[in-house]
C-alpha cells in the first residue's frame, strides 16, 4: 500500500486526530499537515527496574545510528540505545543536575558535552571517559560571587563553544574551540519586550539555515526564541504564546523543540503537565504542534498554542533521527523512558 492509500484509509486526510480514547487498537497517530507521527510510548525495550531513570533531559544521535539519552539519575547519567528502543549500554559520570546533552564531531571523532546545572560544562567520550572540562562559569559570571547555573551548550563549525546559563546569570559564555573564555552576551531582564535578554534563557543551538550561521536561544518564560550572529550581537525574536519552551532542535529546514509547561483555556500562567511539541518551519511559522491543537494564525500573530491530548506530560528534549522520527524526553513525568513518533 502506498503512502496516499495508507492516508485515506486511516483517515488522515481529514484534520482528525486519532485518541488512545477512541480505540486501544487503533494507532494514536498526532501532529499535522505533513509532520504527523505514530506515537510509541512503548518504544524502550529496557528494563527500568534494573537501569533506572528519573527525569529524561534530553537525546542526541551519533552518526552510526546509536541514541543517547541524559538523564538526572546519578547511577545512570548517559542510557545508549538502537533506533529500535533496544538498550546497549549505559554509564554515568555520577552527576546530580545533569540537564544539557550536545554530540560534537570533529572529522570522524564525536564526543558529548554534558551541561550540568550546578555549574559544570564536561566533554567525554561516548564511552563515558571524561576528556575536558571547560572553566566554571560561576567563576565567570561577574567580579563578584555569582550564582551560574549553565543548562545547555552549542558548538559552531569552527569549534566555538557557547554556554548558556538558563538558571544563573541569563548570559550566554562564549569560548574558543580551545576552552579559553572570551566573553558573554545576553542577560536578564523583567521588562515585557527586551531584544537580547531572558527570563529563564533554556536552551541554544546553532541555526545554520541561512546565508550567516546564528545563535537561536530559548527565552522559555517569555514563549520565545531569540537569534545572535556568532559575535552575541542580537538579531530577532519570535513570540510563541502558549509554548514554554525547552531547547531549539534545528534539523534540515525546520526547527523543533519540546515544549514543557503550557497554558490552559482562559489561563495564561505556566502550568505543568502541558507539554507537547512543536515544529517551526524556515520562515518561523509553526507548522505542526503534536500533542497540541493545528498551530493558528491572525495574520503574523500567532494564536495561542493548547494542548488538546494525553499524549505528553512536560515534554523536555525533541530528538530527530536519520529517518526523520522523533524522540519525545520528559521531565516530571513518572519516569517515563522517551515516547518515539514515528513519521507518516
């Protein structure tokens, strides 16, 4: 069967969306226009009981397919896995507060960078062997005793690293590829329209769609994606009400990211078990929003983006493999081990 036959006979041409409610049976399939996914929440083939997880941060994949996720769990840091949810390793580094995961490749050499909260940026092996560690940002944040609580870290194709402290200063810590510190950008600020600054400034990645490759920072508590050039000088902002967002995940023409808090009908404030996901296109429109309500727009202003199913809890990392399938990370959420979604 082709693909067109599949989508008219599981009814996928009309806006519906099909429920665990509706039927046991039936596939739980979510999300819209051309980036709907099977979801799995079985998809983990590993027995927890024996290798515990607590929060699942986030998840990247190495270039011969393996998965690797971050979690919290001080015995087990770093669960390896086949696209298949079968587990083939596990190591930790015995990290409380370990919240930030990126893959470096350097020709055929990759590597992991984990952002811990309480102020560690590490770089290992995939095997788990520690390689280097770059200077502590609480050391860095200001003359005076500072409290940096870095949560996630980029690379750009020369080997810059940038380290964003999401739960400290709001400052983004640039470093040359050799780990020497060379400035900070960004910062806190209350006001309702700051370019530049943050309230809870989650998550970086580099953004090379473009003619220039760009910074895009997560401003969670304001709905909002942030843009710098490589320098830290500021770019753009976009507004997404009703998305409280984690990192930026960007993968060929689109940018993802997990949503983790989220509004409820009438109620603006930031509210737990109200995540889904979303998925921007090259233009900075949502497109599809799986767990979620169709993304709607008047004119440029997006409405406000609602969660419309039992698919998600807090929904931390998105995680787009080779195939183009999803792997959805969750914090607070019962230990759930990651959900895959399956592209149709």
């Amino acid at each position: 069967m082709n693909r067109r036959h599949w989508i008219k006979a599981t009814g996928l041409a009309c806006p519906t969306i099909l429920t665990a409610s509706k039927t046991a049976d039936a596939p739980v399939v979510i999300g819209h226009g051309e980036f709907r996914y099977r979801l799995n929440k079985k998809w983990s083939q590993a027995d927890h009981t024996k290798v515990p997880l607590n929060n699942c941060h986030e998840m990247v994949q190495a270039s011969d397919g393996r998965l690797f996720l971050l979690t919290d769990h001080r015995s087990n840091n770093v669960l390896v896995y086949e696209p298949n949810g079968k587990l083939v390793d596990h190591w930790t580094l015995n990290l409380a507060g370990a919240h930030g995961l990126s893959l470096q490749r350097e020709g055929e050499r990759e590597t992991l960078w984990i952002t811990q909260t309480r102020g560690r940026v590490i770089q290992t092996s995939l095997e788990g062997e520690l390689i280097r560690e770059l200077p502590t940002t609480r050391k860095l944040s200001g003359k005076k005793p500072h409290p940096s609580n870095p949560t996630e870290m980029t690379i750009a194709s020369d080997g810059s690293l940038y380290v964003i402290d999401g739960y400290g200063t709001q400052s983004i810590f640039h470093y040359s590829a050799e780990g020497k510190f060379l400035k900070k950008f960004g910062g806190k600020s209350t006001q309702p329209i700051s370019k530049g600054k943050f309230l809870q400034a989650h998550g970086i990645a580099l953004d090379e769609r473009g003619k220039e490759p760009l910074l895009v920072c997560t401003g969670r508590i304001r709905n909002e994606f942030c843009w710098f050039d490589l320098e830290g000088n500021y770019v753009k902002t976009i507004y997404l009400p009703g998305a409280f967002m984690s990192r930026p995940v960007i993968r060929g023409n689109e940018l993802y990211s997990g949503v983790c808090f989220g509004f409820k009908a009438h109620d603006y404030r930031m509210w737990q078990g109200r995540g889904f996901i979303i998925i921007l296109d090259q233009h900075d429109r949502v497109i599809s929003a799986p767990g979620a309500a169709a993304p709607a727009y008047e004119g440029e202003n997006m409405l406000p983006l609602m969660k419309n199913d039992d698919s998600f809890h807090n929904v931390h990392d998105v995680c787009v493999d080779q195939e183009g399938d999803l792997y959805a990370c969750q914090w607070n959420s019962g230990k759930v081990p990651p959900y895959k979604l399956e592209r149709v």
